[in-house]
C-alpha cells in the first residue's frame, strides 16, 4: 500500500511545522518490524546532502501520513538498517 504512494526519485512536497512547504526527493523506503520507512533529501538549502528519516504512520482518521522518528533508539537503529542496506551500496566516485 504505501509502496503506491512513493516510487524512488519521487519528487514530494511536506509541510514543516512552520506551515512552509519543503520539497523532497525520495531516496528509499524499507519496511522494518512491519514499519515503513522512508529517506528523503530535502531539494533546497541542503549544502550538507542531508537526508531526512521519515516513518509512515496513521493519523486520527486512519490516513497514510508521514512523521518523526521521536525515539532515539528507533531512529538510530532505523539510521545504521538505511547505512547498511541502501547507502553503502551508493558509488560516491
């Protein structure tokens, strides 16, 4: 299901908590423990190439919405599973 949503080098557009709108290319999605995950690579004022850990969750009305790994924990395990599995098999030269 959330496969449809997103196909990789997808160009999305989110909204910040500001209300501002914030392009993205998305980089990949994997699914851990039954949770999708997506990195994103904001288009603009990105000197650094960071990317953006994202999960797929449910809101109040049982709609598909993207969030914030809060967690510490959940985000560093989900950080080292995306290094592992999708960035080290990126060619840099």
């Amino acid at each position: 299901m959330a496969d449809e949503l997103f196909d990789a080098q997808e160009v999305i557009i989110l909204t910040d908590e500001s209300g501002n709108e914030v392009q993205f290319e998305v980089i990949a999605s994997l699914e851990v423990d039954g949770t999708l995950y997506y990195a994103l690579m904001p288009l603009e004022n990105n000197e650094n190439g960071d990317c953006v850990l994202l999960k797929l969750e449910k809101d109040e009305n049982g709609e598909d919405i993207l969030s914030t790994i809060d967690d510490d924990d959940e985000y560093e395990r989900i950080a080292d599973i995306f290094d592992d599995e999708v960035f080290s098999e990126i060619d840099y030269d």
